[in-house]
C-alpha cells in the first residue's frame, strides 16, 4: 500500500481524509495527496484506472464501471484522447469512480454534492445504492434543464443550506486523482508528444494532470511534457495554476470554439464548445495530443419496437444485467430477439456493455449510456 499523506496545496495543512471529498476547509484550496516514494506500476490484471493502483490511495472497495482507458485517435494529424468513451461520456468519471469507492469504503450513506457540470451528473450515476444524495443547486434556473432532471431522479434538489451529510466537492483529492489518471494512460502508450491540450474552465483538470506528471518524474521516469489550458476569454485565470512549472496558459475566442465545435461535428464527433476548443488550439501547436473531455452519442430517431422498450424498463430497474437476464425478466419474447434488441439499442447508444468477471467466467452486462 503506497503511504501518503493529504495537504492542501495552497495552505499546506495537513487535512487528512477530510480532503479526499472536499476543498480545503482553511482556505479553500485544492487538496492533494503526496505519495512518500512514488513509484509508476502498471498491474494489468486491474481494470479501467486500477490498474496504477502503485500511484493512487488504497480504498477498502474499488467501485468502477468501465472508466478509463479511452482510445486515442488521429484526426486530420492531431492525435485526440476521446473521454467520450468513459461511462457516461465525461473524462470526470475518473473521478467518481474513486469518490464512489471511498463512499462505499467508509460507510457513508448521506451525502451533499455541490453543483459542477458534468461532474455532478457522472457522481450521480457512480453513486451506489443507499446512498442518500442532495444535490446542491444553488442557481437553478442557469443550470441545463437536462441535468436537473436528471439528478432530482437519482436523489433531491436542494440549496443544501440545512441539509444533512457529508460535503462532496469538485475540488478534492480524489477527483485529482481520478483526472490524473489520463496522463499515466498517454505514458503508457508511450505516446510521442510534447503537450497535452485540455480545456479548462475551473482549472482542475489541468492542475490534475500536472501532478501526474510531476509523479511519474518522480517515480525515476524521464518526463518532457507539459499541460496546454485552453481558457476562454474574459475567463479567470485561477491562482494555482498561475505558478505551476508544468502548465502553459493559453486563450481562445468563442469564435474558435464553435469553429472547432462544428469542425468536429461535421466529422461525427458530438462534444460541447468548450471541449472542442482544446482540439482548436491541438491543430496549431506541432506535437500536441487533444483530450475530449466530454462527448455524446446523437438519439436515433427511429421509434423504438415494444421489446426495445421493455429492454429499456428492465436496465432501468435491475441496473445492469446480461441478456439472459433480461430475457428471464421479459420471457414472453425470445431470447434471439431480446439480443437483437440489444444491438440495435447499442447502435444507437441508448445501451453500453460492460465486461465484468463472475467468478472465473468473463460476461458481458448490459446498462443504460446515461
């Protein structure tokens, strides 16, 4: 088990595991984890992000859902590392594997999640059962209206002024370690660039990232790369990054955002502006590699055939299941027709596989995308 220790890398107090679900309760800074003799393993017999178990905390339970490990790809000579690929198509499942798993680990069964896109969506997701969640929703009416439903039917809306449980932010320890997670798998891969491209609205990622790289230095490893954050303009540059030796600075336009979003678009890949305008800033600086940070699957618009549907009530309850099970649960069809439901409802990406081990045999489970 790697030792380590949590600090605040603002303060520098010491805080514990208190800062593995939080911001810095002194200052409000970022919680890191400092390994006392970082060494890189790779353990290929662990799935997902678990297998650099060498360079992240130990937790009692590992919770995971098939995060991890997205493929890089090259698009017209820039290589891209596509998150869409992660659960529910966010590079911040990374970390709510780990919150999840420290969740479980310590019995906690009452939480309050403070609002961040696309982090609190995927946490809700990871969540496991019995576990109470309010989501904190301080500016409803400037939220995605999608989000919101999403999270009242996965727990309560909330400002979460009197609720109850334990605080779960952003800006904690173990989402640094969930993100950083990206840079060992380009290490890995021993992917030959110079500068890894991320988006960046609150910084976290790029910070993340940074600290994986300063660890595989660590670790003994020769290390000659470094974090490009693309901010938008008019954005606030935040203080922790200001002055770290790893991390480049650089701004784009809205004008550069949706020029790239729509270059993207055309080429079938659907993520957000702002995701797309690291990809923007990747095509102009030689020997970059892009990180999608988030991306989506288009809704088909065939109508759906009643044993689709069922497919789809029955995930929905059970969660996930193979297709035998959700054939037993809807024995009035067959069992070669609930797998080519399956599949249709797959190319639609409406349902996503998962192979799990159950106890020597390997399966393949079924679960709603997202």
């Amino acid at each position: 088990m790697p030792q380590h220790k949590v600090k605040c890398s603002i303060c520098g107090r010491e805080l514990g595991e208190k800062g593995y679900l939080s911001s810095c309760p002194f200052c409000g800074g970022i919680p890191i984890i400092e390994y006392e003799a970082p060494v890189f393993k790779v353990d290929e017999s662990k799935p997902g992000i678990l297998r650099y178990g060498s360079l992240l905390p130990q937790l009692r339970i590992a919770y995971t859902r098939g995060e991890g490990l997205t493929p890089i790809m090259e698009l017209d000579g820039v290589l891209v590392k596509n998150e869409r690929f992660n659960p529910t198509g966010s590079y911040a499942d990374r970390a709510s594997a780990l919150i999840s798993s420290h969740i479980t680990s310590s019995g906690i069964r009452r939480i309050k999640v403070q609002y961040e896109p696309g982090f609190t969506r995927s946490l809700s997701y990871y969540l496991p059962r019995g576990v109470r969640a309010y989501y904190c929703v301080e500016k409803p009416l400037e939220i995605d209206v999608e989000d919101l439903f999403e999270l009242a039917s996965r727990g309560e809306l909330s400002t979460c002024g009197n609720s109850e449980g334990v605080l779960v932010e952003y800006t904690s320890a173990l989402t640094v370690e969930g993100l950083k997670t990206i840079v060992f798998e380009i290490y890995e891969k021993r992917v030959s660039v110079q500068y890894i491209v991320v988006p960046a609205m609150t910084g976290v990622l790029a910070f993340s990232l940074a600290k994986g790289l300063s660890e595989l230095e660590r670790s003994g490893l020769a290390i000659d790369l470094k974090v490009v954050a693309v901010f938008p303009e008019g954005s606030v540059i935040p203080d922790f990054l200001k002055n770290m030796d790893r991390v480049e600075i650089v701004r784009a336009s809205n004008e550069d955002a949706l020029d790239s979003f729509n270059y993207l678009l055309e080429k079938g890949i659907y993520t957000e502006p702002l995701s797309a305008m690291g990809f923007q800033v990747a095509k102009i600086i030689q020997g970059s590699i892009a990180v999608l940070t988030i991306g989506y699957k288009p809704r088909s618009r065939r109508r759906k055939s009643r044993l689709a549907e069922e497919v789809l009530k029955t995930l929905e309850k059970l969660d996930r299941a193979t297709a035998y099970e959700i054939w037993r649960n809807n024995p009035e069809f067959s069992l070669r027709g609930v797998y080519k439901a399956i599949k249709s409802l797959m190319s639609d990406g409406l349902v996503c596989e998962e192979p799990v081990n159950r106890g020597r045999r390997k399966i393949i489970l079924y679960r709603l995308c997202s």
